[in-house]
C-alpha cells in the first residue's frame, strides 16, 4: 500500500493486496474505491420494480441512478438521472471544459478525472521530433491544462503519454465503471466491461460538479457472437461488419451488447477495438461482458486485485439469462471475412477479397499512397505484434513496405514495450515510421507532404473514421478502414487489388510466396515495461495555484455567459445555410490546423460549418448573405448577421452532427448568433450539446418538410411560451414572395433541458441553481 501511495510506477500489485476490503478505482487515486456493494444495491432495486431480467447495459446504467427507487425507466423515452464514477477529458475538449468548470466557481470537481494530452501532437518527422515541436508550440495550452488541474484536482497526462482511450482501458476501466469522456470514443472501455459513454464538455462539468448527469434511457441491441475468431479475421472485422448492417446511425440512441458463445475467442483489447468503433454507428456505447479475457487483461495491467473483486460480484457484471433485446444480430466469427470500409463513411462495408474490383469499378484509385496503423482502435499490444508478423514474412522474402507505412502505438507504455520486445524495429525495417504515441493523422493532425491538396489518391489505416479530408484535409483522399494486419500487408503490396488470404507476392529472390495469416500474443510474456513516467498527480490543495489566461492569447479565451431567452418567440430568423447531405461535427467545426483554437471560441468559430455542402450552389463555405444579397464565407456571413442583430438558423439533413464529440461545433453557432438548428434527425451527442449551450435542436415532424424550406425564406418558431416535454413547436415559413405556411417540429427537451434553454445554457442555470441554493 506504501508503494501505491508513494506513486512507484511498478504495476504488479502483491496477492496479499487482493484480500483487502477495499480495492482503489486505479493505481493513482488509492483512495477513491470501487463501490460494488452499491450498484448492487441499485441493482437490486430496479429489479424488484421491473420484474424481469436484466441486460449488462441496463445493470450497470441503473445501478448508477440516483434515485433508483424512484426513477422513470422506460427504454428509448425517459430521462436518466445518473452518478458516473468518474470523467476523462482530452487536452483539445479540456480546455472547453476546463474553461466552463471555471466558469461554474467551484473550488473543486467532485469525482476523480483526469486530462490527456494527445490530440495536438502533430504527425511530420516521427515521434521524439513531433513530440518536442508539439510542446513547443503548444506550452501555452500544456501548461493551463497543467495548472488548471493542479487547481481542481483533476490527474494530468503530459504530452506523449499516449492516447486517452488507451490510458484508460490500461489504468481506469473496470468492469461495471461509469465513466464519461470528453471524446465520441470514450466506449473504449466497455472491453473492460465498463458503461463509458462519449460527451461535451458541458456534460463533464455536470458531472465534476457533482450534478446528477442526464441521458435518455437507452435501448439495447444485442449482438450475439457464436464461432471463433482465426486466420486473418480480427475483431476490427466484426465492428466492420457491424457498422455496415447499422449503419452510420443505425445504433442511435441505443447500446450496443456482445454476448454469445463468441465473446471468449476474442482478448480484452480486441473488444476494446469493438467497442471503441462503435461510436461510427451512433451508438451511446458498447459493452462486452466480464470474461477470463477481461481478467487475464487486469492482471497483466497490474490490477489483480479489481479482478479478484470483479469475480466476487460477477452476476451483476454479465446479462441476466432471459433478458431481451430490443434488436437482435447475430454473427457466426468462424464464417466471418477480413473486412475494409470506405470510401468517406465508415459504414460502406467490404470483404477485403472484393474491394479491389470494386474500386476499379468506381474509379477509386487502387494504390496505395500510404497505410497507417495505431489510434485509439488498434494500437495494443496484439495489434503491433500481428502487424510485426506480417512485416517479418515480408522481411524473410527482402520485401519492404511499397506503400508508405507509419505506426502508431497507442500508449508510452505500449511504446516502450514493443521497442523491448522488437516489434518496433521490425515495423521500421519493414519501412515504417514510428510516430508519437498520440492521435495524429487519425484526427487530421499530419503534416502530410507525399500529395498536393486535391490530388486523387488511396490511404488505408486501421483508424475508425474516414470522412471527407479527416486525415489530412484533402478531399480527394479516399481513406479505406480495416484491421492492422490488413494494412500491413495492403501497405507491403501496394495495391488494394492484394488480398492476402488467396494472392501471391512476389520475393526478392523471384519467387512466388503467399503470407501467412498472423499470430501473435494478446499480452507480452513478461511484465509491460510503463516506460517513462508521463503523470502528474494533483496536490492535496491546489487552491493557492494560480490558472493564467492572457486576455491578448490566440489560444485561449476565458468564456463569457450567453444570453438569457427573452421570453419571446424567435421571429424571422434567416437561414444561415441549408445543408445538403452528410454532414458531420468535422463539417460544422474542423479539426486539423484548428485545433490549436479549441480554447479560444471566438477565434475558433472562424471555421464555423466551412465544410458544409450549400443546398443553394452546391458549394463549401459560400451562402448567400440575405442582407446584401452577396456569396461570402459561412463564419464571415454569421459573424455579419450578429453585428446586425438578426437571429438566424440552420436547416440541416440526416443524422446532422454525427462523428466527434466536440461541443465547438455547438458553442460555435450560439457564439455567432444562432438560434435554431432544424434537421430530419441529429446524431445523439451533438443534440445534447446544441441544447447545453441554449440552442434548440428541432426535427422535421413530416422529413419531407426539408424540401419546403428555402434558402432565402425567413423562419419563426411559434409556441416557446408554452414550450414543454412532448409538445411539438410550430414553424411558419416565409416565403420571399409573401406567401407562407406552417411545418411542425418535433423536440426531445425535458423539464430540465427546458430550463437550459430559458437561461441561455446548461452553465447559466447550474450558476442560477448555485445562487439559490447559497
């Protein structure tokens, strides 16, 4: 116990801890315990009320209600009053947050969390280079991220300790943990048996300031797993083939749980890669239940003595048997293929024995410029050592990579334990470039010099998502998702015509040779090696800690409250922009270059929808301006429409907001002016997150009524005076030629969400509450 406290990085915790009463959350909160007793409890309770087996999902959403005894449950309606465990924050969503949470005027947060550096690093040299130049440039941002959890108490991981989702599945998840996390893949965890959902910022602040967290009690899609996974069939096939049965929203509103016969061929980190990607087909999160994988994972990670308590309470850690589903898919692993999604969504599903003439067909490029393997998806341990397996082969023959090919690992710890044990020198000797333990070029974050922007060409990674310029904003990147082992041996070809089950490559020597599907272990024979130690704890009191923000930085901006409603209905707001299609969070707030912005909202919002498709000429970043009647910029246009004092809204298509979490693209649009957002469905964080920050997130009663609104017509929304759950807002469109008629919107505000509305945000009431209460 003296060397927890003490802080020693050595991860192997001695049996005789095992048989302790209390068991800590994680390694570096000794003092923050693991509640079972608790959610059994609750568990308990909700039981008796609902009389009938129990989902995973549900056992540990319901265990951590609030008021269990008294709470409405009712799946896909009802509103969740929930205690998560605790909050994990990224550095490019944590400094909103950080920001709202100093905003609030607590001294405090009220449950463990912890910030990671990792998003701002970006991909040009290789990993020490990278990393230095991103503390270089980033000091300011690293040191209020530093300072300001030093003051709040929140666990800091400095620049190169890895990627958020990483970090957590090796020192935070647990099974049955609530956890929230300021990223849309946070669901990582749920390979540890965890409830861990994505969110914005303001719902993190919720949750660190004590404040029972809402979410729309979800249903639950059960995906039954029979067979074993072999060959070259891996667990990112499964999610492939998932998203493409769901599609991009087809797990709206809903969790997603493996079960079956299946779930034990698959290693804890494999279903973290499940899970993770998950978050592609909308889904609130994903969760596999506590197995001897889950165990094994806990032990090797230095936490026997959670996985000692995990078996005691394991009933409530597994689905009751006789639960039900509210949808049902079945797949059979042993039959289950290789699989490659893409072009530009990461649904559009492939066997990778089809994809080469189905390029050909489309007149996709069929070379491969460059493959890369790592993110938060597919950079454990397993993952390296199958891509080193495939590299070896290629080796053995004097093949090297004939695409450009760049690693990623996925932690410090999982960095220094593959350049221990060789991995990394194979993947280099094979051609690779091993690049900081950090997002990169999966979140745009890449230098990227081998093309010119607009230049068709072919990337395959093992990343989650491949929108339109996501990775190095070139549209003309056709970006493919598929397994690690997959792109290794994509990338060694050359060709995605290559499919390494049943084609031959050719050696050095001249001969014909054919790649054995790889083997490797899901855990390193000996202890992982933690590398350099990359964590800062918080003091006991960091109340004398001083958090600077210059009112003259680029970078950051402290916040100031919105406005409150008026008590009026919005009249004749004009149409910023109609949005045809697709169109996701990177759409409305771009990632890449400005994210060096994400702390500074008013320079930010300059990127405010750039990358939405204009109904009106089909083009990106140019609307009409319906003031002067000139084509300009959409920030330029919406910063022109505030100055003037003219409210205006968004009339968007399917799914508006799916992708990233990041609540920028629902501050940006209030920042600016925006009132409304009216769309035929909306992706379920970023609804959340528009109605934080006091906008009104409003759907088509009729989705045919998207086809009624005009660009040049002015909307109001009637009715806000007795705006309530369930009742659905009129709005009268105006026509330029003074005709008008009458649409209805639907909602899915509840009582509480209402008050946000009415006190401009989420923050604005919690300060409103705050008063009150002292």
């Amino acid at each position: 116990q003296h060397a927890l406290n003490s802080g020693v990085r050595r991860y192997h915790v001695a049996p005789v801890l095992c048989q302790r009463a209390k068991v800590a959350m994680s390694h570096f909160e000794p003092n923050e315990y693991i509640n079972y007793e608790k959610l059994e409890k609750n568990i308990n309770i909700v039981r008796k009320r609902l009389d009938r087996p129990l989902t995973l999902s549900e056992k540990i959403v319901y265990g951590h209600l609030d008021d269990p005894a008294k709470q409405e449950i009712e799946r896909g309606k009802t509103y969740l009053r929930l205690r998560p465990d605790r909050v994990a924050m990224q550095d490019a969503t944590a400094q909103m947050a950080m920001l709202q949470f100093i905003s609030s005027g607590l001294p405090k947060v009220a449950v463990p969390s912890t910030i990671h550096c990792d998003h701002l690093i970006e991909a040009q040299a290789g990993g020490e280079k990278d990393l230095q130049r991103a503390k270089d440039i980033n000091q300011e941002v690293y040191n209020f991220l530093s300072t300001a959890g030093a003051k709040y108490g929140v666990g800091f991981w400095k620049p190169g300790s890895g990627i958020i989702h990483q970090i957590i599945l090796e020192n935070y998840s647990y099974p049955g943990v609530m956890l929230i996390g300021t990223d849309s893949h946070t669901p990582n965890g749920g390979g540890l048996g965890g409830i861990c959902i994505g969110v914005g910022g303001a719902d993190a602040v919720d949750v660190m300031a004590g404040i029972p967290w809402e979410l729309k009690c979800p249903k639950v899609i059960g995906v039954k797993l029979t067979g074993k996974l072999s060959g070259w069939t891996s667990p990112k096939d499964v999610i492939l083939k998932v998203a493409g049965i769901l599609t991009v929203k087809g797990g709206t509103g809903a969790i997603i749980e493996y079960h079956g016969p299946g779930v034990d061929s698959i290693s804890c980190t494999g279903m973290a890669t499940i899970c993770n990607m998950g978050a592609e087909i909308g889904a609130t999160t994903s969760i596999f239940p506590y197995n001897d994988r889950m165990k094994k994972y806990l032990g090797k990670t230095g936490r026997a003595d959670i996985a000692a308590l995990a078996d005691e309470f394991k009933q409530h850690l597994v689905p009751d048997s006789g639960c039900q589903y509210d949808q049902m898919i079945e797949i059979n692993l042993s039959e289950l293929k290789p699989h490659i999604n893409g072009p530009f969504t990461p649904d559009l599903a492939h066997p990778v024995s089809d994809i080469g003439a189905v390029a050909e067909k489309e007149g996709w490029p069929v070379d491969i410029r460059v493959g890369l393997i790592g993110s938060c998806t597919n950079s454990s341990y397993e993952d390296m050592g199958r891509s080193a397996a495939v590299a070896k082969q290629a080796l053995a023959h004097g093949l090297k990579c004939k695409s450009k090919f760049t690693i990623t690992p996925g932690s410090e710890q999982i960095r220094a334990t593959i350049e221990r044990d060789g991995y990394a020198k194979v993947l280099r000797e094979v051609g690779g470039l091993v690049l900081a333990n950090a997002c990169g070029p999966c979140i745009g974050q890449w230098d990227r010099k081998d093309i010119k922007k607009g230049e068709k060409n072919t990337i395959v990674t093992s990343y989650n998502r491949n929108f339109t310029g996501r990775n190095d904003a070139n549209p003309e990147t056709h970006a493919f998702v598929t397994s690690p082992e997959i792109v290794t041996a994509l990338s060694i070809a050359g060709t995605l015509k290559f499919n390494p089950e049943t084609d031959y490559l050719t050696g050095a020597d001249g001969k014909k040779f054919k790649l054995e599907a790889p083997d490797a272990d899901e855990l390193p024979k000996l202890e992982f090696d933690p590398g350099q130690d990359t964590y800062q704890y918080p003091p006991k009191d960091g109340s004398g800690q001083r958090v600077d923000v210059s009112p003259t930085s680029q970078r950051l901006q402290l916040l100031e409250p919105f406005d409150k409603w008026d008590g009026k209905d919005l009249e004749d707001m004009l149409i910023l922009i109609k949005v045809k299609g697709k169109c996701t969070t990177d759409h409305i707030s771009a990632a890449g270059p400005w994210l060096k912005f994400r702390g500074h909202l008013d320079n930010i919002s300059n990127n405010l929808l750039i990358g939405a498709i204009n109904i009106e000429n089909g083009k990106a970043n140019s609307v009409r301006n319906a003031l002067t009647q000139e084509f300009g910029p959409v920030p330029d246009t919406a910063r022109y429409y505030k100055k003037m004092g003219v409210k205006w809204a968004v009339v968007g298509d399917e799914n508006y907001g799916e992708g990233s979490s990041r609540e920028h693209a629902a501050l940006e649009p209030r920042h600016l002016g925006g009132r409304v957002i009216i769309t035929k469905s909306f992706a379920r964080i970023h609804e959340t997150n528009l109605k934080k920050q006091g906008l009104l997130p409003l759907t088509f009663a009729d989705p045919a009524d998207y086809n009624k609104i005009h660009p040049v017509d002015k909307l109001s929304i009637v009715g806000l005076k007795d705006f309530a759950p369930g009742k659905p807002l009129k709005c009268i469109i105006k026509h330029p030629n003074g005709s008008q008629e009458t649409i209805m919107l639907n909602h899915t505000f509840n009582e509480s969400q209402i008050e946000w509305f009415q006190a401009g945000s989420a923050l604005n009431r919690m300060k409103e509450l705050q008063q009150k209460s002292s």
